[in-house]
C-alpha cells in the first residue's frame, strides 16, 4: 500500500483493483473523457471515445482485472486508476474531475513506474491522449509518433510515447540547519511523522534525518530507487504539514542521480 500526504490534504492511497470498484472507476473513466479530455476532442471525438451506452459492468470488470488495475483513493473514495502490464504498457489512467491537481496522477505513475522496476522492465509505453501528453512529458515520457485511432467510426488523435527505465538511483545527502531554537523544536515535533510519510513512498530505499552534535543541526540523507520517485516525493513534501512547517528553513543538499 502506498501512503502519501499533505498539510490538509487527505491521504492518497493506491490499492490493487477489486470488483467492489468497478462502477466507481466506470464513473472516474467516463467523467475524465467527458469533461477533462472535452477541451481537446470534438464532441464527435469525446462520444465516440467514451461510449456510454456501449459499456457493460461485468465487461469493464473483467477487463481492469485482466490489466493488473490498481485504485488511487482519497478519504476511502477512488480518486483515479492506472495499469501495466507484463511488457510495461499502460493502457488506461484516469483521474476523476475532482482530483485534478491534488497529486493523484503522479503518484498513480510513480506506482506504476516502481512496479514495472520491480519487473525488471527497461521501458514503459502508452497511447495518449491530448490531454494527457503535457503530464506524460512531465513524467519522462517522449512522443514516438502521433497517431489516428478510429473508434465507433470516428478519428481520433492520439501519442505513441515511451520512456525508458535506465535511470539509476537517486541520493540526497546534505543538512538541515535552523537558525533558532523554535524552529529546532518545529523539527523535532515534525520529524517522526515525515520520515515515516516517506519510508512509505514507492520507491524509498531509505530515509534519515539525524541530530548532530549541534542542536540545530541535523544530517539529511535519501536514497530512492529513480528519479520519479525522487520527484513524486518532492512534490508530496512541498505540500505536507512537515513542507509548510520547515519552509523557511535552510537546506544545504547535494543530489546525485538526477
């Protein structure tokens, strides 16, 4: 299970798919396709994609079973879902209307991208859309060919994009210095519960943030299995409550990997 969470933000949490989702990530597929992907797609285009009337329950099931499905959920409620499969194709990933811009696809890719590691696969690939090409890009991704999909008699445009998974590992090493007492006392109450966010991160080879002999002073050392990882958890911290407490504070870090 994975864990990720920010300073009044319920947690995002991504499980293998069930039965009991079917009709929710139904829902979260056709919400995405008819309001998020309307910006770019004809209404033509967007009937002819998503297909309402053609979809049966039992049929969806059976196949985000087949593709190895896993849920993004907020506060128990899906928020958004994903696949790969055994050659490191994902063949959908969705995010429901309401969860845009709250992480829930980066952390859905960030699964992902780990699982295919664990796999030992040296690349993932998808078709994407329009839509989802600028957050592909920002993943890593790159455009192999634009392509033209007929569905239910309709032309479609959509990408070809792969990104390979050669990257190595990825370390921070550095410190954390506060310059007063009071923001040494906002570390230490803030500490525990970060360092265990991030322990439970896909990706997360380890973490540790130590005291030195100087009190307001402590040895920051990360390791991460890639460089989405790496950024999945920047991105997490800089919205968490331990992001917001320590913003001010300085950082004296070296990365090495990216």
């Amino acid at each position: 299970m994975d864990l990720n969470t920010g300073a009044g933000t319920p947690a995002v949490i991504i499980r293998p798919y069930c039965q009991a989702d079917a009709a929710d990530t139904l829902a979260i597929f056709l919400a995405a396709v008819t309001e998020t992907a309307a910006a770019d797609y004809s209404r033509e285009q967007i009937q002819a994609w998503a297909r309402p009337e053609a979809r049966e329950l039992s049929a969806w099931h059976t196949a985000m079973q087949a593709r190895n499905s896993c849920v993004a959920t907020v506060d128990g409620a899906p928020a958004g879902f994903s696949d790969v499969d055994s050659e490191g194709h994902i063949d959908m990933m969705f995010v429901a209307p309401r969860y845009l811009g709250r992480g829930v696809a980066r952390q859905l890719i960030g699964h992902v991208e780990a699982r295919a590691r664990q796999e030992q696969l040296t690349e993932l690939t998808a078709d994407v859309s329009i839509t989802a090409r600028p957050f592909f890009e920002r993943s890593g991704f790159t455009v192999e060919a634009e392509q033209h999909p007929v569905t239910a008699g309709v032309q479609l445009t959509n990408f070809k994009m792969k990104k390979k998974l050669v990257g190595g590992e990825v370390s921070l090493s550095g410190q954390l210095v506060c310059r007063t007492q009071d923001q040494a006392e906002t570390v230490r109450e803030y500490l525990q519960l970060h360092l265990a966010l991030t322990r439970a991160e896909p990706g997360c080879l380890s973490f540790n943030v130590t005291r030195t002999s100087n009190p307001l002073v402590w040895q920051v050392e990360e390791r991460f299995e890639h460089a989405s990882a790496f950024e999945a958890h920047q991105e997490r911290v800089a919205s968490s409550e331990w992001g917001h407490a320590t913003a001010g504070f300085e950082r004296r870090y070296s990365v090495i990997g990216l």
